[in-house]
C-alpha cells in the first residue's frame, strides 16, 4: 500500500518515437534533366546550321563526313570521300569548287587589305570615293567622284589627277600579286562633249579606261592579265535618277573568279565578308 508521499509523487511517462528509415529519392530526375538538356542542345544546333549558307553547311557536312581529309586542306571532307564521288550541284567537279572557294577567300583578304589603306587616305578631301564589292562576277572596285569638279582626270581630257595616281598606286600594290584577270571600264556623265572633230563621251570614257590601264601595268601589273578594256561613255549611270551626278564619271576595275560559280537567279552568290556591298544605285 502507499504511503501519503509516494501518492503524491507525479507520475512521468516517457515515450519514444520511432524513426522510420529515410526513403531514397531515387536519381528518376537526372535522366530526365539530361534528357531535356540534350534535346535543346540538339534544338539550337539545327537553328544554327539552318542559318548557314550553303559554302558552311558543306563544310560541317564533309566534317562529319570525313573530318581526317579537313585536316589534310581538303575544303570538303566529303570530296575525297569514296562515299559521295558526285561533285556538288552545278559544278563541273569538286576540284573546280574547291578552286572557287580558295580564290574567293585569297580576293576576300586582298579586299580587307586595300579597303584599310584607302580608308587611312583621306579621299573624302580629294573628292572623290571609292566602292569595294564581292559579287557574283569577282572583285568590282568603283573609283568615282562626288563633287562637280573634276577629281580622277583633267576636265575633259584623260590625263590622271595626282589623287587618282596614288590611289591606283595603292590598288596596283595589292592585286598585282592575284592571278586573276583584270577588266577596266571608264564612265562619264551625261555632259555633252563639245568637239568639232566627233570626239564624244564614248571615245572619252575609252582613252579614260585606257589610261588606268596604262598606269595599273606601270605599278608592275602583267599585260596579259588585262582581258578587257571598256569604255560605256554615259550609257550605264552609277545614278540613274540624274545622269548628270558627279557620281557617273567613275573607272571601274573588275577581277573575275577564276571558275566561274554557279549561281542560279533564284539563290545568288552573297558576298561572306564584312565590308561594304555595292550600293544599289544606279546599278
């Protein structure tokens, strides 16, 4: 029986909680995850191979193809591939693309080069200007003037300006070395020339050309690489909307490729360098 105190006495009960084991996640997750990151990334390549021109998406397809022959110089993998012996739509052979595509990054580079000389010159103060484009036919480089007075020859005549001098000095330097052919085409503007012996804008835009030529071979350009001279006269304006701009009287040198490309109407050769494109004036 108990006594008075221990009745008294609370009564404590202690109870202890069982802890159940932890329960494992599980790495369900992470596949997933991967998954999902792995198709993005799949996403963003296609995205990015879509916005390629078609020169790039050859080149990454003959990587894949046969990355051992990129190595070696070969542009495309897939042209020493006994796997694909067909040469790319609208060419002769592979041999002549791959022509093509080095002689196109050898004009691309000289025109980076020259375009950098000519902007340090300063012919704003001179005035006249030049235009420097890679196009379908090759390299067209317009030398041409911008304010009424004359700037590349004496006025009326085709004796070359000290001006026209130094920067053909300039052009001559840096494509002397290229073994593509030259053209040069000379243009005047709509001014009547007054001459009691017939002498016009078509004898005038030729003996003009003439002169450039002349002076392109002084600064160590071979004769045999002029394949023409031409001389328009007034018949293709650099601005139609006035055939009077000073902007018409103008020499243009062109540099073909060596092989030709095959460029339909439908997709044209884009020029895939950063310099300026010819402007749509006129032409």
């Amino acid at each position: 029986m108990k006594t008075l105190k221990e009745a008294e006495r609370p009564v404590i009960v202690v109870r202890k909680r069982r802890k159940e084991p932890r329960r494992h996640q599980g790495g369900n997750w992470k596949v997933a995850y991967a998954d999902f990151v792995t198709a993005m990334m799949a996403f963003f390549l296609v995205m990015w191979i879509m916005g390629m021109d078609q020169d790039s998406r050859e080149l990454v397809q003959g990587y894949f193809t046969n990355p051992s022959e990129v190595g070696r110089g070969s542009p495309l993998g897939a042209g020493a591939s006994s796997a694909s012996p067909l040469p790319p739509l609208g060419w002769a052979s592979q041999a002549e693309r791959n022509e093509f595509l080095v002689d196109r990054g050898r004009m691309g580079a000289v025109l980076a080069s020259l375009e950098l000389r000519l902007g340090e010159a300063g012919l704003g103060d001179e005035g006249m200007d030049v235009e420097m484009a890679l196009s379908v036919e090759g390299i067209r480089i317009d030398l041409m003037e911008t304010r009424p007075d004359e700037a590349l020859f004496d006025r009326g005549g085709s004796d070359l300006t000290a001006a026209l001098g130094r920067v053909l000095a300039m052009v001559g330097s840096e494509i002397r070395s290229l073994p593509n052919d030259l053209i040069v085409e000379g243009h005047t503007d709509r001014t009547p020339f007054v001459s009691s012996s017939g002498y016009g804008n078509w004898e005038l835009s030729t003996d003009r050309a003439h002169a450039v030529r002349r002076r392109l071979e002084a600064e160590g350009i071979p004769p045999e690489r002029i394949r023409e001279v031409r001389g328009y006269g007034d018949r293709r304006p650099r601005v139609e909307a006035d055939p009077y701009d000073p902007r018409n009287r103008r020499v243009s040198l062109v540099l073909p490729f060596l092989a030709t490309p095959p460029a339909p109407p439908e997709s044209p050769l884009r020029p895939s360098l950063p310099w300026r494109e010819a402007r749509g004036e006129g032409s």
